[in-house]
C-alpha cells in the first residue's frame, strides 16, 4: 500500500501492517511530553498506574512553560511537584525558569524532534513538530502517563487531507496567512480525526520556521496532525541542531481522502475575527477596527523570524498611545538572538513591552490579560471568547507582521499601509 | 451502563476554554474542577446541574486545548455522559481514559432539547427522550473504546499491562 506521511511514520513505528486508514495500531513513541498544566495530572495517573519509572528517561520531556515565571502559589506547586518527579525520574529533559522556553519552540530547536519521530504531548500543540516532518499530536494527561510508562500507545490511522499551495507569497504574506486561509476554508472541524499534509511550491519555498507555524494550528481545524515532508531545508536545521536524520516524503500514488489547492500569488495578509479560528477576512475587511493590546509571540509565532517580522515593521516607528504591545520571544535562544541582532532595541524604543518566554497571555494565563470589552490582535492560535481574559473581550488571530502595524496605527492595519 | 437525566444543551464547537477556563488549571481536584464546569460559556452555569444529569451538545464538542481537565470537571459537575453532534478527537480520546461515557450521533441530536428527561442506555447503543417519546440510535463503540471502558479507563489498562 502505498501510505501518506502520517501512516509511513506510523509504519515505521509499528509491528502491525498498515493497510487502511482507520485501522487502530499500537506504536512505540519517540518522545512524550507534558507541560506545567498537564504534568501533574499525567504524575497522578502514573502514579495510580503503578508505574515506577518512565520507559526511557531521554526520551520524555517536562516543560515548565505555561505559567512562568510562576503566576502564583498554585501554579507554584504544580511546578515544584512536577520538578520533584524529574529528579525522582532522572528525566533529562525537564525545562525550568532560565532554560525553559514555550516547548514547541524549544523542543525542535534543542534537537529533540525531527523527521520520523513519533511524539505524543499532553498540549494540543503538540502537532507542531509536523513542520519538521514528525507525526505529533495531542495527547491529554494520562495518556501521556500511558505513553511515559510503556513507551507506546494507540493510533487510529488516520485519513489525509493534502493541501496544496502553489505561487509565490507576497510581501507581508507568510505562513500564518496560508494556515488562517485554510481554517477559513474547512472550519475548525474540517479535519476532525484527520491528518493534514502540505506541499506546493509556496510550501517548499518557506523557511522551516513557518512550516511549524502552519503545523501548529493543524489542531485549530480539528486535524490530529499536519504534516511535511522533510527536505533539504529540514535536514540543514536540525543537523544544525546535532541531529543526523533522513529526507522523508510521502509515498507516490498515496491515498488521500480530500485534495484542496490555493494559489497564494495576489494573496492579502489575513486575520481571523473573534471568537473561532475560522472566522477568517482579508486584513482590507477589518482594518480601522481598534485596539488595547497586542501579543507578538507563542508556539505560533514566537521564533526567531518572527520576531524579524515584527522588528521591521515597528523599526522607526512607535506603538499608537493607549495600546500595550507585548512581545515575548518563545525561546531563551530567540530572547538571545534577538538581543544580539537589536530587535529587542527595535522593540524597546518603539514602546513594546518585552517580556520572558513564557505562553502567558495566549491562554489567558498572566502577563497581559484582557479586562470587559477590550480587544486584541495577537499571533497566538486562538480567538475563543475568554481565551485572553474577560468573556465580554475579544481576540483577533494575525501574523506578526499585521500584529505589529495594527500597534503602530492603534488599529488593526495593513503592514503595507503604514 | 444506563443512565437517566436531565438534558442540559449546549451549542456547536464548545472548546475547553468554555469547558474550563485555564485560570482554574492550577488543581487536578475533580470537585474543584466540577464547580467551575462551563465557567467560560456562562458563569454559574453549573448551578443547573444535578448529579446524573446528562449534557448534549452540537458539533466538534471539545475543541481547543488537551486539557484532560475538561472530561473531569464534567464528571465532577455530576454529569457522566456527554451526547452530541461530534467530539473532537483529543476531548474524545481524554473522556475514555476518564470514564466519561460519550455518545456521537450526528443530526439526531436535535432530538433532544434543554430540560428533557433522557435515559442511556450504552450497552444497546439506545436513547430515549422520556419527554418527547422520541428514540436515537448510536452506532457501537469501537472495540478500544470499550475495552478501556470495561477495564475502567486508561488508569487500570496500563497497571494491567505493567503488573
């Protein structure tokens, strides 16, 4: 049978013959993971499992990322309780305070995902290491204490939807754009139970930053993952990252349940209006829609080209009076970078706030929350009512380039119009 | 597995934001977590719930975050099972691990309104509105699915596996 990504990957990670979509396999996984929301749900199940040790104390990861630096003294005992069951564990990858970054960006850049690898995470971002050509996907607590403890799990083998996305990008369009533009298409149940594959000439023309940024909301269109197939470019980052992996791509003739093809040439930048992921409109139908905050950031787009994006945008120009642009960069290792290149100096004098990497306000979580009626544009991944703050607030999902004029113009704006 | 409640209806895409807001993930107590269940639709609104009562609601109930969180605080809302249109697919593999029963049934969820009385019956695969008289039928659960069930969730699956 000739397979698409998701069932090679699975293939490759199972005793059983995969001849079907559908068809429940049992898989070794090659990293599990949990953050400091889910972690001390998934040690409780462990710990009622019986378990005794992890299966492999290299291959799981605890990052403390959702709520640090520690809000308050609950999120402080989740944190301490998880740190105490890594020593315990001997888990080589735990992430706390200066190390710890948003774990979808730091995982890949730390070299711990790539081609092939099977992960399960208790974050439903987990899907982002797709972009590197990986089989992620979200997982819940205890079944990622299942996965933790027996180093394997079960799959239903899911059915793929390609999308295709031919022609050259224009300015101030990039990969945020395309994914808004395909949740806008399917909705955000439009690939419930499926995996997504991307290709097309505007996909092998991306920088594989923005392959994770479009993987990373596969889960916004209900998709268990989506997925690429990894390149030349792929295999430059993470041999850049100390990893030794091989081009991998989906089988000629594949099956697949539902092709969709977009030419991107003439496109406009995107945003998606509250309160779902595919409430999606040209930037042109909402621009003069006016503003309280903006988040530059998280596992969406807090990496080292977004932050550039952004950094152009604002460079010469200042935040309008009366809106707070927070801008956190996902990574100590982008923080870095980004201090080293002068976007944090770009950022500081156009009057941003800077602040650590943490996932913070992307989930309503600290560090920039929203109070009754106000409104944000952020390039987080979701819009839900109440997702920032308040119930009565609302967010709006764009790319960093469209975050960082609509905070110069105080509204939301094109970048090409400022 | 029978079960008989009040319907408390919900709409299309409930993510788990709605279900249970992220500023109540700093405890895994399931009463805890129970009092604040649909805090993010409606504050207060699990108020309306008595223990058996059954919640029904629209398409891709679920979505957002992987927060297992969110089959808890249902079951500790007092609600065992969950009728709706579809799950979205971490939600529905979390509520087995949990042992919240869920039912998928498509259009025939506009079978039943708020404040029905309904009666499950999971073994048969039978809902009957005991306001309306009217019957649903739902598919079988997959065979996973009810071998997780029967060992009573993931918890007691994977210390099988280890003992």
């Amino acid at each position: 049978m000739a397979h698409t990504l998701a069932q090679k990957i699975l293939q490759a990670h199972t005793d059983e013959a995969i001849t079907a979509a559908g068809q429940i396999v049992r898989c070794r996984v090659s990293l599990a993971l949990a953050n400091d929301i889910t972690a001390p749900l998934a040690i409780k199940s462990f710990r009622a499992m019986g378990a005794k040790r992890v299966f492999d104390r290299d291959k799981v990861a605890l990052v403390m990322d959702h709520f640090t630096p520690q809000k308050d003294i609950a999120s402080a005992q989740q944190v301490k309780l998880s740190r105490e069951f890594a020593r315990e564990m001997g888990i080589t990858h735990y992430y706390e305070g200066g190390d710890c970054g948003v774990e979808h960006a730091l995982l890949p850049e730390l070299g711990l995902v790539g081609p092939g690898d099977v992960v399960v995470g208790a974050d439903s971002h987990t899907c982002t290491y797709g972009g590197l050509g990986a089989f992620a996907t979200g997982f819940g607590s205890t079944d990622v204490a299942g996965a933790m403890a027996l180093g394997e799990t079960w799959f239903k083998v899911p059915p793929t939807i390609r999308a295709t996305f031919t022609g050259t990008l224009p300015k101030w369009v990039g990969a945020k754009d395309l994914i808004l533009r395909l949740i806008g298409e399917i909705g955000v149940d439009g690939a419930l139970y499926r995996a997504l594959e991307f290709d097309g000439a505007a996909i092998e023309a991306l920088s594989v930053e923005g392959r994770m940024t479009i993987a990373n909301m596969a889960i916004e269109a209900g998709g268990k993952a989506g997925l690429f197939a990894a390149d030349a470019k792929t295999l430059a980052y993470t041999a850049a990252r100390g990893r030794k992996d091989v081009a991998l791509a989906a089988d000629p003739g594949a099956a697949y349940e539902r092709e969709l093809v977009f030419d991107v040439s003439g496109m406009e930048p995107v945003v998606a209006c509250p309160h779902l992921p595919e409430n999606v409109k040209p930037v042109g139908e909402v621009k003069g829609v006016t503003l309280d905050q903006v988040v530059i950031g998280s596992c969406t787009n807090g990496r080292i080209s977004d932050m550039r994006e952004a950094a152009e945008v604002l460079r010469g120009r200042k935040v309008a009076k009366g809106v707070r642009c927070i801008v956190l960069p996902a990574t100590p290792g982008v923080w870095k970078e980004a201090l080293k290149e002068g976007l944090i100096e770009t950022f500081m004098d156009s009057g941003c706030i800077v602040g650590p990497a943490t996932c913070g306000p992307c989930l309503g979580g600290h560090m920039g929350i929203l109070a009754d009626g106000e409104r944000a544009i952020a390039t987080t991944n979701r819009n839900f009512r109440g997702r920032m703050g308040s119930l009565e607030s609302e967010v709006y999902l764009a790319s960093p380039a469209v975050a960082a004029a609509s905070a110069v113009a105080g509204v939301i704006a094109h970048p090409g119009s400022l | 597995m029978s079960y008989t409640g009040t319907a408390h209806k919900v709409g299309e895409h409930i993510d788990t934001d709605a279900i249970i807001p992220a500023r109540f993930l700093v405890t895994t107590d399931t009463k805890k977590l129970g009092e604040n269940c649909m805090a993010g639709l409606e504050e207060g609104w699990v108020k309306r719930v008595k223990p058996g009562d059954v919640m029904v609601a629209g398409r891709n109930f679920g979505c957002g975050s992987s927060r297992e969180h969110a089959p808890i605080a249902i079951l500790g809302a007092g609600m065992p099972v969950v009728i709706a249109h579809s799950f979205a697919r971490i939600f529905y593999r979390n509520a087995f691990n949990m042992g919240l029963l869920l039912l998928e049934v498509g259009d025939e969820v506009d079978k039943i309104a708020d404040g029905d009385t309904v009666e499950v019956d999971a073994a048969k695969g039978l809902i009957t509105n005991r306001t309306t008289g009217a019957t649903i039928t739902c598919p079988p659960l997959p065979a996973s699915m009810r071998e997780l069930l029967d060992k009573g969730g993931l918890v007691p699956y994977v210390k099988e596996r280890l003992a």
